[in-house]
C-alpha cells in the first residue's frame, strides 16, 4: 500500500504523506508545511475514513495551493471537494477503510 505521493503545485515539487496518527499533533488530522521549505510535505493521517481522508488531502492541497485563503474558506472548499470525490466513488486502493 503506498503512503507517499509528489504532486507540483504552483510549480513547487509536494510531497504528500500518509502517516500514522502519533506522527501528528493529537487534535490533528493532517498539516501542511507553512511557508513551504526546500522538500514541502502534507502530511495526513492514513487512518481515516475514506471520505474524511479526501476532504483532509482536499484542505491541505488548498492550503499548499492557495496560501492566502482564510481555515473557514478551506474547511468548507476541502469538504465539499471531499464530499464530491466520495460521492463519484473516487477511493484509495488497497485498504478497509470505509
């Protein structure tokens, strides 16, 4: 099962990472680097639901792609883009997770 991807954004090399939940702050479920540094990660919790780890991946992908948008703008856009891959049954290969 792969837990790490890179994705260019704003012509930036990313790399993002699914991690397990003690690699982050306890309340968290993902982070993304701010001001990104020479190697950008996002990093997201792997053991979240499906839907849950689209929308997490969506917000901190806007967070890397668009910097200056307020949480409120992000949580709302990350969710929505989650809820739309969820429902299109995008899904992560290789795990049980719902």
């Amino acid at each position: 099962m792969q837990h790490e991807a890179r994705l260019t954004i704003n012509g930036r090399r990313w790399r993002i990472k699914l991690v397990r939940s003690k690699d982050l702050p306890k309340d968290w479920l993902g982070d993304c680097d701010h001001p990104p540094g020479p190697h950008p990660t996002i990093r997201v919790r792997r053991n979240l639901s499906q839907q849950r780890l689209a929308s997490v991946i969506a917000h901190e992908v806007l967070h890397a792609a668009v910097p200056a948008l307020d949480e409120a703008t992000v949580q709302a856009a990350g969710d929505a883009i989650g809820r739309a891959l969820f429902v299109l049954q995008f899904r992560r290969v290789g795990t049980s997770n719902p």
